[in-house]
C-alpha cells in the first residue's frame, strides 16, 4: 500500500461529534468525492489521521491539517490506498477548522485547487 489512512466511516470505527460537526464533515467529504476523482471511494477524506510509504512523492507539500491526505493524492494518482476503523472522540484540546467560518468559506476553493492538480498530475 502506497497510503494507509484512519476512517470514522469504516465498520468497526466510531466518533463522537455534535450532530452539526457530523452534518459538515459529511458535506466535506461529499463535496471532496465529487470534486476529486482520485478521493471518490475513499469513505472518509477528511479525518486527517494517514501514513504514507517513503516512495509517494511529498514534494512542494505546502498544505497542512486534514487536506495534506488530499493534496498528496491528488498530486500522485493511481496510489494504492487502504483505510482502516478509527475511533475518534471529542477534542480536548483546540477547535475543529471545521467551526471557522472564513475556514468553511475557503474550503471549495482550496478542493477545486486540489482538482487542478489532479488533473494536471493525470495527464503527464
């Protein structure tokens, strides 16, 4: 495997958000599946919690949080990807991007960005 990344969707996993936090990253990961032909079946884009194998090119990797699995992906298509359950609680410390409105605003953008890449990436 070229990328192992942490699921909340996955059968054996399980989290504990607000019913708001959960409605957004659902609409994340909708938009991202949409947008991003290399992340449509993955089933969740958006834990941020991944491992990647030393041969996947991190190169210009400018991106931080949970859009650096994204980023890496959609720079290197035809990664062999696996996902894995995870448990993911409440946070003790900190706050969720996901709460930040000019965050939320930027998000589509950024996605689109990601988009471009991809595509350009395909196509060499």
């Amino acid at each position: 495997m070229d990328i192992v990344f942490g699921s909340r969707f996955l059968d054996g996993s399980s989290f504990n958000l607000s019913s708001y936090r959960r409605f957004i990253t659902l609409l994340a990961n909708a938009y991202i599946k949409v947008m991003l032909p290399c992340a449509s079946n993955l089933s969740d884009t958006t834990s941020g919690f991944f491992t990647i194998s030393e041969k996947v090119s991190v190169e210009d990797i400018s991106i931080k949080g949970s859009k650096t699995l994204l980023f890496i992906v959609s720079k290197n298509p035809g990664l062999r990807i696996a996902e894995v359950p995870i448990t993911f609680n409440k946070r003790i410390y900190g706050k969720s991007k996901l709460l930040n409105p000019f965050y939320i605003l930027r998000f589509p953008f950024e996605i689109y960005e990601f988009r471009r890449h991809y595509m350009k990436c395909k196509k060499e």
